[in-house]
C-alpha cells in the first residue's frame, strides 16, 4: 500500500467516523441547516432531542412548512442546573435565539435586558397566531412574564395540581371516592382511615417543598404577601390555618416521617400503592409504575374555605440579542402553537378545550381518559401561579428553613414556624439579594 | 567570547520556550483568574450586566451577613472535628497495616480503596449508609440498642454525619503516614527496646517524632481540605432543606461561595468571599507552620 493510499483510507475512516457520530435524528431535524442563505434559528430547552422522537418530529414538520424562510435547531442542555447555563450562556452572548425558562426566572432575566420585550411583535402577529394574544391564555398561567405590561415570555405548559388516589386502597378502606368540593377536613378523615402503620401504608405525602404550602394558604384565603407585595402575611388566621393544616398532617401521622421519604421520588410511593393519596400536576398522569399500567384517579384539590390550587408554569422566552426579531418571534410562535398540540396542559384556551385529542403516551389509548379532562379543566379556571419575586432562591430559603422543616420534623409549632417566617419575609422583601 | 556568551543567552531563550506551555497555562488558568477575581470582588457584577466598583462594600456586607458567619461556624466545627478524627484514624490505620502479618499487601489495597471513589458516588452511598429509616448504620445501632440519630435530617447530627464520611475516605493520608512509618530507622526502635521501652514510650518517643512532618503535612493539608469542603455538602445539600441541609446546618464556606455565584449570580460578594476564604486558609497554615518549631522533627535540623 503506498503513502498516498494510506492516507487516503485513513481519510476515509476518519469521515466515516465521523458521519456515524454525527448522525442523529435531531442532527437530521438541523440538516436543511445547510440550505444557502436560510437563517438558522436556535431553540434551547431541557428536552433530550434524541431520546424524544415527538419532538423531533414536530420541530422537522415546522421546519418543513417553513423551508427558505428559516430553520429552528434545538439545543439541548441538561435538567440539572439548567437556569444557572442559562445564564452562563446569556452572560457569554451565546445562548439560544429562544429558549425553556423555568418559571420565576423571567422577570429576573428580563430585568437584565436578556430577553425580548414581545409585545411590539404580538401586536403585529395576533391575527395569525392565537399564540400571540395574551387575552387567550389562563390568566395564572401569565403571571410570570408580564413586567409593567410588557410580556418578556410565554408559558408553553401550564399544569394544575390535581388530587391523584388509589381508588383500589379507598375501596378497601370503605371509603367513598373523592368527588368534587370535598374539602380538607373531609380528606384528613379519609387520610386516617387511610393510613395502616402495620402495612406501612399511608393516606397522603408531603415533603419539604412539595406539595408546595402556599396551596394549603390559598385554600383558606390566605396570601404570602399582601397585594402590593411589600409585607409578609403568614401570621394572618388565613394563613395559620393553612400551615396548621400541614402540622396536623404530620400530627396524625397521616404522611410518612422525613426519615422515611429522604431521598425517594416520592410520586413512586403512590405509584407502589404505599400511599392512597398525592397531590401532583395534572401532566404527571400516573398511568403506569415502570411499564405497568397503575390504577389511578384524579380528584379537584379539596377546599378550605375556597376552591383554589397551585400550578406549574414552563415558559419560553426569545433572546433580546437576536439579528433578525420579527422572524425569531414568528419560529417562536410556531413552536408555541405546536407545543399547544402536545403539552398537557396548554396554555391557551382554545387548544385547552381539546385536551381530549392530545396524545399522551403513557395514557391509555394515548389520550387523557375523557372522566379526567373536566377536572382538569375545572382545576384550571381556580390555579393560581405562585407571585414571581427578585430572588427566588432566597424565598424559597426561608419557606423550607422556617415553615417545611420545622413542622415536618416536628421541632416548632405552626404559630411559632410563621412568627419566624414572617420576620425573614419581611427582610427579604426589603433586601431580596441579603 | 562572543560564541561564549550567546549560547548561554540562546539556552534560555529555549529554556523558556521549553517552560512556555506552563507559564503560558499559569498566566491565563491561575494568575489572570486570581487578579480578576480581586477585581471583581470590590463590584457589583451579575454576569448579565456590566460591573460596578463598589469598593470595599462587598467585604464590608460579610459582617452583616448571617449566612456567612453560619458558613463560617459550621466549616469551623467541622475542620475541628474532621481533622483531628481523620489524622488519628488514619495513623491508627497505617500502624496497623505496618505489621508483618499474612496478606498484607491485600489489607493495604482494601483500606485503601475507598479513597479512589469519586466524591460523587461516596456521597450518594452514604445518603443510604446514614439514611435514618433504611439506613444500614442506624440499622446496627438499632440492633445493639443504641439511639438512632436522624443524621443529616437534625442540625446537630449532620456535621458528625460528614464526619464520620470522611473516616471513611482518609486512604491517601493513610498510605502518605504509612510511608511514614516505613522510613522509620529500625535501630531506634532497638535502641528503645534495650532502654526498656514498652510499646506506648516507643510511640511516643520514636515513631511520632519520626513522623511529625508527616502529620504536619497531613494537618495543613486537611485544614485546606476542611476549608475547601465542597462535593460531599452539595450532593448532600440537595436532598434537604434547601441545598444546604436542615435549616441550612450543612452550609459549609466553600458551598455559600458557591451559591451566591452561581444560584444568586452575585458574583462581586462570591470573588470577595473567596478572598476571605483564602486569607483564613493562609493565617490558619501560618499558625500551624509557626507552631511546627515546637512539635516537627526534621532529623536534627531545625524546622526553622
């Protein structure tokens, strides 16, 4: 063999090497990347491409309808820490044209001139895109994105807490099903017939940050908060009642111990049937354990004295530092509208009413069964979307080092936990970086 | 005479391009950083805005902040814990496995490898280890009648928790007081034994002057260690309280830099409580390397 061929079947190799590791479907959605002239627009979230064929697909299908106009390439960044690369790449003038952000970070984002003021742009685009007109999603489900009028985000996935149960451990207990306007005095009897120490089996679970407490808050009429955000509440009766609701939990040893839960996925422990009763968003679905298909049902949250539950909110938010913004928008829109076909729940009203044709993997028969749809429906219309503060991270501090902790471990009354939390509220309101 | 002295002139031009990679390396990865970081540390700086100099603010806020004195307090207790604890067990260890008995060399590579686990993987071990309901050390104590402490869910267990983790991972300081021991002269130990030493005068007299500047090593070196406590609390952190453990009894120094700068994105306070961080480091070796006069025996030469 002579030098020349010898190199040129290690050339060969070598781009065989490479034209296996880079194959991939996602590498496939990007292909048309090589089209002249065409922008490529860059769309980061925590979804795994790869492992998502849905997605691909759903990106490949606008990218299609779209070709010679532009083309969206994901990219992907690992769950843990996302926020913190976020920011990091936001930082280094690298991060996508659009991205996934959790929610609570888009006031913060916004405030360092990182993300797009959309308004100009939904102005325009609301007659082509029910996904531009504010006035069609959820009001909680906007609660995030919108700083003084201006919208720096929109939600993609908006999803109630909903009350999953074992119907099979409600059944042997002798116990009616939950139905809807049940409240929290009905579900602690329940919880306790429920409950069978000998089997180590328990009506309800709670650990420190979820089920989130302001749930319990609002149920009674309570707020963390007064209106204008400037003074804690968690001494008012609505909200004692609402952290007293926690203490009696753990009182009536209706929920595991913290020992028992540390460092379990504790949705695992209904889904086992350890556990008759867990209050979880309504995406969680909890069809199957592992590949078992599980027999669960959903209830509405119980009331105290209103009907109120908690949400999870994911948005999407464009970078203020793209070339070309009215285009970006438009990628951008594409992809909260076809998100509204595919995530549960969405946040748009008009693709919420049909919840029913959404397919749901898991589910059986791939769709919501149609006995849960109005309950998340319902649940919708009472979510409430948790107030967005400067510094997160320091409010949630206070919320597990004051209220979760103590009470769940037993250590400090439900009066003497909100004394404490009401003082350290008060400070971070004052100062949220201290 | 000019070829003279021009070749010594062109041997160092190729000395320093030869050395020119880590310098190269020490100016961008370690002295730029540094400087930067002095910098940074007297501004205001969120990455996404430009900074601000504040001047001294940032180390002035350290005395208002009581996370910052809490972080001090709990790295505190456990370098005064940790280290003492790991350098005993780890002599204790190395004594041991200085005998001439069978198999040795298998004993040796059993103790030893704990300390080749990532800490990743030991903390995620010892969450189960110290778990206090599943728990296989809880576990034992339940069987011999002992109470069963919640470990890392109770402010005052879970500094001993990562105590007691540690033990488990001192095989480095082991083998370093193993060779240690080794280097020991033979003849004193004779010479000991004919002056009527027992075992106890022999340690004391022979073996732990031999081996002071081992432990001197090992001690600055676990008081850095201690003070740079990181993986173990934040792997930990994360499954607690709010990233540091029970009301926030597992915030160790190194963790609080850590989440002003990345969580808070604070990075002005974060640079300025890593300069804090490395003046204590330096006073507390000082301290120590001062004291080495009193207690190092370098083979008849003074320390100093």
């Amino acid at each position: 063999m002579s030098k020349k061929t010898r190199l040129l079947s290690f050339a060969a190799v070598l781009s065989s090497l490479s034209l296996l590791a880079g194959y991939s479907p996602v590498a496939a959605a990007a292909k048309p990347a090589a089209a002249k002239n065409v922008p490529v627009i860059t769309f980061g979230s925590w979804v795994p491409w790869s492992t998502h064929p849905g997605h691909v697909k759903l990106l490949n299908e606008i990218n299609r309808e779209n070709r010679g106009k532009f083309i969206i390439k994901p990219v992907y960044t690992p769950p843990s820490g996302y926020d913190q690369k976020l920011l990091t790449e936001l930082a280094a003038g690298d991060a996508p044209d659009f991205f996934y952000v959790d929610y609570g970070f888009v006031s913060s984002f916004a405030a360092n001139h990182t993300l797009l003021d959309l308004n100009p742009f939904l102005q325009q685009l609301k007659k082509q895109y029910l996904a531009a007109n504010p006035q069609n999603y959820y009001p909680a489900s906007l609660a995030g994105d919108s700083i003084g009028g201006q919208y720096y985000g929109l939600p993609f996935i908006d999803q109630p807490y909903v009350m999953y149960y074992n119907p099979q451990l409600f059944k042997a207990a002798h116990l009616p099903m939950p139905t809807a306007n049940w409240t929290w005095a009905q579900f602690l009897r329940d919880a306790k017939a429920l409950t069978v120490p000998a089997k180590h089996q328990f009506g309800y679970l709670q650990a420190s940050g979820w089920p989130p407490l302001e749930t319990y808050i609002w149920s009674y009429g309570g707020h963390m908060f007064n209106s204008k955000g400037t003074q804690a509440e968690l001494t008012s009766p609505a909200d004692l009642k609402g952290i007293e609701l926690m203490q009696t939990m753990v009182r009536d040893k209706i929920i595991p111990s913290q020992a028992q839960i540390e460092n379990l996925n504790i949705e695992d422990l209904f889904r086992q049937g350890k556990v008759a009763m867990f209050l979880g968003g309504a995406n969680d679905g909890n069809y199957t354990y592992g590949n078992h298909p599980i027999n669960t049902s959903i209830a509405p949250i119980p009331r105290g004295t209103q009907q109120v539950t908690g949400d999870y909110v994911a948005e999407i938010a464009v970078n203020a530092k793209v070339a070309n913004p009215k285009l970006v928008v438009q990628a951008y829109l594409d992809i909260l509208t076809a998100y509204a076909h595919t995530h549960v729940v969405p946040p748009i009203r008009q693709f919420a009413q049909k919840l029913q044709s959404i397919y749901v993997n898991s589910a059986p028969g791939g769709h919501i069964p149609a006995v849960r749809i109005p309950i998340i429906l319902d649940s919708m219309k009472f979510a409430r979307s948790l107030r967005p503060m400067q510094n997160m991270t320091n409010y949630y501090n206070i919320e597990t080092n004051d209220l979760y902790d103590p009470i769940l471990l037993g250590t400090s009354s439900a009066k003497a936990a909100a004394q404490k939390a009401e003082i350290d509220m008060n400070n971070y309101l004052k100062n949220p970086n201290g | 005479m000019q070829k003279v002295i021009r070749r010594p002139r062109r041997e160092t031009t190729m000395g320093y391009l030869f050395i020119s990679p880590w310098i190269i390396g020490f100016i961008v990865f370690v002295a730029g950083p540094l400087i930067a970081s002095l910098i940074i540390s007297m501004t205001n700086y969120n990455l996404l805005s430009p900074p601000q100099f504040i001047g001294l603010q940032n180390y002035a806020q350290m005395f208002a902040d009581s996370n910052f004195w809490l972080s001090l307090q709990v790295t505190f207790y456990y370098a005064l814990l940790a280290v003492p604890v790991d350098l005993i067990v780890a002599l204790v260890l190395a004594i041991m496995l200085n005998q001439n008995v069978r198999f040795m060399p298998l004993f040796r590579t059993i103790f030893y490898l704990p300390a080749l686990l990532p800490p990743v993987a030991i903390s995620m071990l010892w969450i189960w280890i110290l778990n206090p309901a599943y728990g296989i050390l809880n576990t034992f104590l339940r069987t011999i009648g002992l109470p069963q402490p919640q470990w890392f869910l109770t402010p005052q267990t879970t500094v001993p928790g990562y105590v007691i983790m540690s033990v488990w991972g001192l095989g480095t300081w082991m083998v370093i007081f193993l060779a240690g021991l080794q280097n020991v002269p033979a003849e004193l130990y004779e010479a000991a034994v004919l002056d009527g030493s027992g075992v106890w005068a022999k340690f004391w007299h022979v073996t732990l002057p031999m081996i002071s500047p081992v432990l001197f090593f090992n001690l600055v070196m676990g008081i850095v260690g201690a003070f740079s406590f990181f993986t173990q609390a934040f792997v930990i952190g994360q499954g607690t309280g709010t990233g540091a453990g029970v009301s926030n009894s597992g915030l160790f120094y190194s963790l609080y830099l850590y989440q002003k700068a990345f969580s808070e994105l604070q990075m002005g306070y974060a640079s300025a409580l890593g300069w804090a961080l490395f003046l204590i480091v330096m006073l507390l070796s000082l301290l120590v390397f001062r004291s080495s006069a009193l207690w190092v025996y370098y083979g008849g030469e003074s320390s100093s």
